[in-house]
C-alpha cells in the first residue's frame, strides 16, 4: 500500500468522498494531524533536513550563539544607520 496527499478542490469533495467510499476495500482515508496544525509542516520539515544536510557537508556554516548575537547586533547596528 502507498500513501499519497491529494488536495481536492472544495466543489469536488462530495465526489471524490462517493468514490472513497465506493473504494472502502481498497482506499483507507486518514487525517494527517501534522498538517492539520500546520499545512507547510512537510515542507518545512525538507527544508530542515537539508539545511542539515548542508551543515554536515560544509556548504552551510552554523553559528555558535556568541557568532549568531554578533551578527544579529551589527544587522541592526547596520540598518538604524
């Protein structure tokens, strides 16, 4: 079995919903609670992971907190100028 996210357009659900059920033995429908309380949820989840992946590699620098608070307070120093 594989899973899938299907956005149906509002005017359709009724017949997407007929065939769903229609289908009952081949079709399980399930709510994603992830993307309930968060519809980019995926998305920002594969951004994560490669942002990470970056990291890891060495195309992408992280900052300590002393780094970050430094470049932080020159951005700002920067633009109230």
């Amino acid at each position: 079995m594989q899973t899938l996210s299907v956005q149906i357009e509002d005017s359709y659900m009724q017949q997407f919903m007929h065939f769903v059920n229609k289908s009952q033995s081949k079709v399980i429908v399930t709510e994603d609670n992830n993307l309930a309380l968060d519809p980019y949820f995926y998305e920002r989840q594969k951004e994560l992971q490669e942002t990470r992946i970056d990291i890891k590699n060495g195309t992408m620098e992280m900052l300590s907190e002393e780094q970050y608070e430094q470049e932080i307070e020159q951005f700002f120093n920067h633009i109230e100028k």
